[in-house]
C-alpha cells in the first residue's frame, strides 16, 4: 500500500472517529437540553401563575389602607375585589378557547402583557373608578392566562410521570403564592404602600414576557372553530349587574328603583346567556352538563363554598387591623394557622380518600369549615386573636384542605371526552363568580347590622360578625347540597375514581383539561 493510500486511510479514520463522538455529544447533550428547556418553561409558568395568584391575595392585607387613602364606602370596598373576579370568571371559558384558536403562546404572551400593563395601572390609580377599572383590566388578563398557562404546560411534558410532577409544582405554586401573598401584602402596605403590591407585577411580567419569547415555540392553533363572545358577554354582565343590584340595596335599600332596575337587568342577561348557548354551534357553556345530579350539587357548593370563604378573608382582615390594632404585617402573619393547615391537609387528601371515600371527605371538610366560620363569627370588641381568631381559623384551614379535591371530583363527574375542557373551566368559573357574588351579600348583610350611632371599632365588629354570620348560613347550605346532591354513599375505591383524569384526545387543549386546584379562594 503505497504512503498516500495510508494516509488517505488515516485521515479517514480521524473523521469517523471524531463524528462518532460528535454524535455521542449530542446524544449525550439532547436529552439534557430538552430537559433544562422544560424546566425553563415550567419556571416561567410557574412564576408567571404564581404572580397571579399573589396579587389575588395580596390585596386583603391591603384593603384597610385602601379604604382609608381612596375613601371608600364600606361596601364601595367590595368592587376593588369583585371587579377582578366578575371578569376572571365570566371570561375564563373564552380565554381557555382562545388558547386553543389563536395559539397558546400567543394567547399566554399577551396574557402577559394585559396583566402587567393592568397592575401598573392599578399601582397609579388617582381615583376610585381609575383603580376598579384597573382591576377589572386585570380580570381580563388572568382569564387568559391560568388557561393558556396550564394548556403549555400539558403540551410540554407528554410523559404521564413528568407531567404529574410538573402538575404537583402548579399546585404547590397556588397554595404557596395564596399565603404568601397575605404577608407579602402585608408587608408592603405596613413598609412602604398598598400599591407596591401591584407595581411588583410589573418587572416580573416583563421577565417573564421576554423568557416567554426567547424559550417558547411557536406553535398551530390546536382547534379550528367560532368564540361564543356573546355567550361570554352574557355572563359577565349578567353576574355584574345581579351583585352592583345587591351592593345597591345595603345603600339604597331593597326597594329603590336602581336596586330593582339592575337584578332585572342581571336577570334578563343571565336569562339571554341560557337561551344563547342552548342554540350556539360551540357553546362556552353547554347546558347538557347541567343534566347531572352530581355535578350541579357541586357547581352549587362551590359557589356558596366561595362566597363564604371570600367573606372570611376580606372581613377577618378587617377585624385585625380596625378592632385587634394589627399592622398590615401582622394580619398577614395571622392567617399562617390556617393558610399552614390548609398546605398540610391538602398534600393528604388523596390518602384520607382513598382510606374512607371522596364524598364523606367532602362533608367532613365542609362541616369542619362551618364550625370554624360559626366560631369565628362570635368575636367581640374584647375578643383576643389566640383566643377567639387563630383556633377558627385552624378549624377553616382543615376544612378547605379538605374539601377542595373531591369538589372538584364531583364537579367533573362522568363527564365525556369532548366537554371535559368545558366542565373543567365551569368548575373554575363558578369559583370565581361565587367569590364575587358571595362577597356582594355579606358586605350588604354587614352595611345592614352596622348602627349609625356605634363607634368605628364597634361597628366594624357589627359588621364582621354578621357577615361571618352570613357566611355560615351558606356553609350550611352548601352541607345540605353536598348531602342531598352529591352524595352517593358509594364504596371509596368507586369514589376517588372521578379525581383521575378526564380521558381526552388532544391532551394539549386549554379548553380540554382540568385545572390544577387551587388550595385557597
């Protein structure tokens, strides 16, 4: 073999070698690329959730401060709450199908955008209307993205194993985010103001927007398919109009003609809303699911499990700082004990379920949350927080940890293929709205009790213990329809069924997946 064949053989042989180990580095360097990849998206998920989250609780602690620099009336006080849950929830079903029509990342992108322009807004607010419309904007940026969030995240990890864990991290973000954002709001309304809260939204969404560009695909649109806006459209002024009518009577009172006025319109809405999706080609809202005996007991008891829980926290708070003297801060450190047993309670549900049923766990939790909200509803002026506030609220903590799993199994109860992503964002529609409409007949039953001639402290106790009175009365009710509605008695292995997923054929699809439940309202 002559000198220039060696070496041309030698040659070749260094090439194979060295694409061999450039093939084994990729090999090597793709797996860890792609996991290091979904781990960046689960991050900016997770963060981009947990922002949403916080600014739903962080404005509890705040509310006192609010009321006192943008003078508002005791029951003006509620709208800075419900303009963003009215909004959330008439539009989270729409929000969850433009996911799925104009693309996730898109749809999550601009999601981003909308909420952290919405939060500035907020921060800046010079007057009553500015903030409320503010955070009605914010409304509408939340309802876009808690679905586009969770629908990138099941389109991410397909693997049953990977996706349960990064599930279990989207869980564990609401629970944490919700206690987080009492003492965080605490702590910027005691340190620096109320609207610090909102203006800390704005450097994380912007964070959070650019990683979104840089790391997220572009991707098809999952459906083809029509919006139901006047389905949408319906709702929300629908529910709007019902709870400024019952804000409107604590005020006016009952028989005033802009009371009467704005239930007949919520009414004639909510009625409009009822007719439209019994004849629209995609209904937001499909009235089929409605046909259940189960779930509609558990649509019930949401709705009223909310009104009571959001009772509980804007009046409590109120309780704290005007009555028991606590800063911003310590009422934000007050609700550990139950936002503690709440986390606790909830990491084992599934085993308490699987030992004696998801039903009975639902009663247990919901009567265990009656018994703290009656305890607590008998506070006084004279009462003292580790007396009379914190051991209720471990009694309450205890109930929602429990409680939430199975309302959710049973709201989602033999629910087919194509209406599990309907069913899902239902579930989370009726949370918001019950928190809304909720919170709009307490304050009415607490402007009620209030006497004109009381001093402020008094009557903020008058208010506080008939609205927490209130809040009792629909734990009651929501008791009997768990009972009467809901409960099968059968054997637990048959009940903790429904808490499985819902099967599906595009497990991608924001309107086709069952939202990770959060452990607070």
């Amino acid at each position: 073999m002559s000198n220039r064949s060696r070496a041309v053989r030698d040659v070749a042989d260094v090439q194979s070698e060295q694409l061999a180990d450039q093939t084994h580095d990729v090999a090597q360097r793709g797996p860890s690329r792609t996991g290091t990849r979904k781990t960046a998206i689960l991050g900016i998920i997770c963060i981009s959730y947990f922002m949403v989250i916080l600014d739903n609780s962080i404005i509890f602690t705040g509310l006192p401060s609010i009321q006192a620099s943008m003078h508002f009336g005791a029951t003006g006080l509620t709208w800075v709450q419900n303009a963003y849950t009215l909004v959330f929830g008439g539009l989270l079903l729409l929000g969850a199908r433009a996911g799925d029509i104009l693309g996730r990342r898109r749809m999550f992108v601009w999601s981003l955008v909308v909420f952290g322009s919405a939060s500035f807004l907020v921060g800046i607010a010079p007057l009553r209307w500015w903030l409320i419309a503010a955070r009605a904007f914010q409304g509408v940026g939340a309802a876009i993205l808690a679905p586009s969030a969770l629908a990138l995240l099941t389109a991410t990890f397909t693997e049953s194993r990977e996706r349960g864990r990064a599930v279990a991290a989207y869980s564990a973000v609401a629970g944490i985010g919700a206690s987080a954002g009492l003492v965080v709001g605490g702590v910027l309304a005691d340190w620096i103001s109320w609207r610090a809260g909102f203006f800390l939204n704005v450097p994380i969404g912007m964070a959070m927007l650019l990683a979104a560009l840089r790391i997220l695909k572009r991707e098809p649109p999952t459906q083809r398919g029509r919006f139901d806006v006047r389905g949408a459209l319906f709702a929300t002024l629908g529910m709007t109009a019902v709870v400024f009518g019952v804000i409107n009577a604590a005020e006016s009172g009952w028989g005033a003609l802009s009371t009467i006025g704005s239930l007949l319109v919520g009414a004639l809405l909510l009625s409009g809303l009822v007719l439209n999706e019994a004849r629209a080609e995609q209904p937001i809202m499909p009235l089929r699911l409605f046909a259940d005996r189960q779930r509609v007991g558990a649509y019930l008891t949401r709705l009223l499990f909310l009104g009571a829980m959001i009772g509980f926290f804007f009046f409590t708070t109120q309780y704290l700082q005007d009555v028991l003297g606590f800063s911003p801060l310590q009422a934000g450190f007050a609700f550990l004990p139950m936002s503690a047993m709440n986390f606790a309670v909830a990491v084992l549900v599934t085993r308490i379920i699987g030992r004696i049923g998801a039903t009975p766990t639902l009663i247990v939790g919901v009567a265990v949350t009656l018994a703290g909200m009656v305890w607590l509803s008998r506070v006084e002026l004279t009462s003292g927080y580790l007396s009379a506030v914190a051991p209720p609220m471990v009694l309450i903590g205890i109930g929602q940890g429990l409680a939430f799993a199975p309302m959710t199994s049973a709201g989602l109860h033999q629910v087919a293929g194509p209406d599990a992503g309907a069913s899902s964002g239902l579930v989370n529609t009726f949370h918001q709205l019950g928190s809304a409409v909720g919170l709009s007949v307490l304050a009415a039953l607490g402007a009620a009790a209030a006497s004109a001639t009381a001093a402020p402290t008094q009557a903020v106790v008058q208010r506080v213990t008939a609205a927490l009175t209130g809040g009792s009365v629909l734990l009651s009710i929501a008791l009997g329809a768990v009972v009467t509605l809901i409960a099968t008695w059968r054997s637990s292995a048959a009940e903790s069924a429904p808490l499985n997923p819902v099967k599906r054929t595009d497990p991608s699809s924001s309107t086709q997946i069952v939202q990770a439940e959060e452990t607070t309202s």
